[in-house]
C-alpha cells in the first residue's frame, strides 16, 4: 500500500520519539479529503485512544478518518468499499 508504513512500531505514551521532528517554524501540511483518507507530511507521530503511539517515517500518510481499516490509524482504502 503506497501509503501505509511497513511496521508501524507501537510504544507507550510519553516514551521518547525515533521519528525525527520538523524544522522548527515549519508548518506540517494536512489534507482533508471528504470521501478519503487525511493525508499527513511525515515523518509522524499518531496517539491513540488507548495511550500508545504509532509512528511513521514516511514523507506522506494516510489516515483513516473512517475506521473501516484493519491497519488502522493507516488507510487501507477500505472506504472505497462503501464509499
């Protein structure tokens, strides 16, 4: 999936970060899409509701906003089945 991060490395909240941080004073970009996935500029951090972290290097993600992926927070275009 060219999107999705090949291993997403799970870790409890407050751990330190592997993921390198923007320069600072640089804006990330987020892309909302209205049927689709957000897309996010990497490399990112994602909490989730229980407390881990799921993290990504990549240069761009994709997020699931519709909770159908099985890799979820990362789309696996599964909206596009009900979309």
């Amino acid at each position: 999936m060219p999107n999705s991060p090949s291993e997403p490395a799970r870790r409890p909240s407050g751990a330190p970060s592997g993921a390198p941080e923007a320069a600072s004073g640089e804006a990330r970009r987020v892309v909302v899409r209205r049927k689709g996935p957000m897309l996010v500029e990497g490399p990112v951090e994602v909490e989730l509701e229980d407390g881990s972290v799921v993290s990504s290097d990549r240069f761009q993600v994709a997020l699931c906003t519709c909770r159908r992926s099985r890799r979820y927070p990362w789309c696996d275009t599964s909206h596009r089945d009900r979309a």
